[in-house]
C-alpha cells in the first residue's frame, strides 16, 4: 500500500500495461483495476474477485472522449455525460463492434458499462496509464464493497493470486456506494442500479426512467440478492435489539437499548453521512461470536432508496 504521487501513478500504469492488477480509490468505493483490453488481466478479476464470470464489468474510462472508441454514444449519453461526467454514474451502452476491449469485460453481451471516476488519484492512474481500466469493487464476490485501502487488503491477504500488485491509498470512499448503473441500451433508460445519482434527478433529464425488475437479473447481476452479504444475518426495521446482536442504528438511538455493540450510520440522519458508512459499518460489525445484525429503518427517499438497496441485499437469504 503506497500513497500516490507521481511514481506511482507510473508503477500503476506500468503494472496495468503488464497485465497486474491495481487497486484504486474512487468517489464510490475501491475498485480492482485491471486493463480492459487483455482478456488475461479481466479474468484475473474475476478469478481473484472468485466471481461468477457471467458478471459484467465496469470500464473506467477519463472522459466522454475516452469512451468514444469503446460505445455508441446517443444524445441521451452524451447529455448525462455533460451533466455527470466525472462522477457515479455508469452508463451501460451499445459495444462498438471494433471496441479494443476484452470480450470477457462484456460478459458475452452486446453492451458495455462505462464509468468516469472523479477522484482524483483514479483520475490519474487513468492519466498515467491511458488504458480504459476494467474495475468491480474491489472485494471478494458477495462481500461488502470497501470503502478505505485497509479493506482492500483485508479482502486480498494473498494479493488475489500474487496479480494484484499495488493499491494506491486515497483515503476513504466519499460517496460510499457504487455508483448508479443506467442503462441506456434501449429506447426507454432503465435503472440497473440505484445509486447516488437518484432516478428522479435522471428522469428531470430523459423523462420516464423504467426500474429494472427481478427478471433482468442477468442484465444487472449486480443486482444479485446476498450481492452485498456480510457473513452475519441481517435483520432490517429493528425496534429493538436482542443481547448478542449487533445494532446499526440510524438517527437518534438512544432510546433503542441493548446490543452486543452498536455503531450509527449517522446520528443526525444525514443520507450522504449513513452513506458512506454503510459499508464499513456493516464490516466492522460482522465479529463472531455475534448472532446477528439489527438495522434501524432508513427513509426510503433520495439516497435512502440506494441504501436500502443494499441493506436489503445483505439481509436477503443467502444464495
Ligand atoms: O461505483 C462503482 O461503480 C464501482 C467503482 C469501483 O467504480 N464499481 C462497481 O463495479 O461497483 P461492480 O463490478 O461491482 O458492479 C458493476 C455493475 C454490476 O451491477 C453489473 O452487473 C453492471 O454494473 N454492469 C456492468 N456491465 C454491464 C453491462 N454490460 N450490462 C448491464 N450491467 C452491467
Ligand atoms: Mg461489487
């Protein structure tokens, strides 16, 4: 773990260009950045990831100028491009026939996800290295989505098969949640993911944005319920919570007693504030010993529905 200036933005992009595998900060969370091109270095994502590999990937890419050779690029992309580029949102688009991308980054399908970070030290690795850089969370599959480089390491304590070679410390995730997944390969832009980026802020620009339902599972299969499973049970809207649990608490939480422990996803209620501590918090109370995590409700609105999302996933039977 290193912290990024100059040097290792080049030995980042040096271990790209080989075919290694570079974790990175992002906005959202930390991804497991590979070279989009080289179909030995995206199936060394999902082999460390052990991901099932019908899962397609995000590309990262600097700018809408980037993903020019990669998509086709309609006046609906290029209009949230503008308004959104850099930032969490994932645009899921037509693949151009002769993309310079690994097939397996598609995962078989005729469209690829395309993402423009906005933090800085992706931004520059992206820079350095020129490449459109492939990159799912950086966790193992079906685990929680890191969110500091510490994380990173806890999930690859054998460095995902000697591949992943650095990753570039940049404190923690701001926004704490992927970023939203819009798909945008049909007439009518459908919410794969929902994320900071709110469905009715992208409907203020496209009009009707559908939602995705259970049936599209392998279109968004990130979508998959237990996607986002800590090792421990989840059981959402507590009121109260039993000796041997552990309690995420949302807002005020004093009069909720009990617990084995207790962490808040913020005190105040603050969305972006839970947010970005959702995960982290999730992990920190996944300990043996315990029988389970109690979450106190979150409102289902703004960026309420993106954690709730997730809070559902990690709550649903394990599959
Ligand atoms: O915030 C993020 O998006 C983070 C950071 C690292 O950028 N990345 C991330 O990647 O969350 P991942 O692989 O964990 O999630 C990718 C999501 C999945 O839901 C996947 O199914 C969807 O994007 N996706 C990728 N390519 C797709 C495609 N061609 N069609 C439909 N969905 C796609
Ligand atoms: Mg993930």
């Amino acid at each position: 773990m290193i912290t990024p200036g100059t040097p290792a933005y080049a030995r980042g992009a040096a271990i790209l260009a080989a075919g290694g595998l570079v974790a990175f900060p992002t906005e959202t969370v930390y991804g497991l950045g590979g070279n989009a091109g080289d179909d030995a270095a995206v199936a060394a994502i999902f082999a460390a990831k052990g991901r099932p590999s019908f899962n397609p990937l995000i590309v990262h890419v600097l700018d809408e100028a980037a993903a020019e050779p990669l998509v086709h690029l309609d006046d609906r992309a290029r209009q949230l491009m503008e308004l959104y580029w850099p930032g969490p949102l994932t645009l899921v688009l037509p693949r151009r026939t002769d993309a310079p991308l690994s097939l397996l980054v598609s995962a078989g399908m005729d469209s690829v996800a395309v993402r423009s970070p906005a933090h800085p030290v992706a931004r520059a690795l992206l820079a350095a290295s020129g490449l459109p850089v492939a990159a799912p969370s950086a966790n193992r599959s079906g685990h929680v989505s890191p969110t500091t480089p510490l994380h990173v390491a806890e999930e690859f304590p054998d460095g995902g098969g000697a591949r992943l070679q650095l990753i570039l410390a940049g404190g923690k995730a701001e926004i704490g949640l992927e970023s939203t997944v819009l798909d945008l390969t049909g007439p009518t832009a459908r919410l794969l993911r929902p994320g900071s980026v709110t469905r009715e802020e992208l409907e203020t620009v496209l009009g009707r944005v559908e939602l995705a339902g259970e049936a599209d599972g392998i279109k968004a299969p990130g979508m998959m319920t237990s996607h986002y499973a800590p090792g421990l049970p989840v059981r959402l809207d507590a009121d109260s919570v039993g000796e041997t649990e552990a309690l995420l608490a949302f807002g005020p939480d004093q009069f909720l007693r009990g617990g084995a422990m207790r962490l808040n996803l913020s005190q105040r209620g603050d969305m972006a504030e839970a947010a970005a501590n959702l995960f982290a918090m999730l992990r920190a109370l996944d300990r043996p010993g315990l029988s389970g995590i109690a979450v106190m409700p979150v409102p289902e609105k703004g960026l309420g529905v993106a954690i709730n999302d997730r809070l559902r996933r990690a709550a649903a039977p394990r599959g």
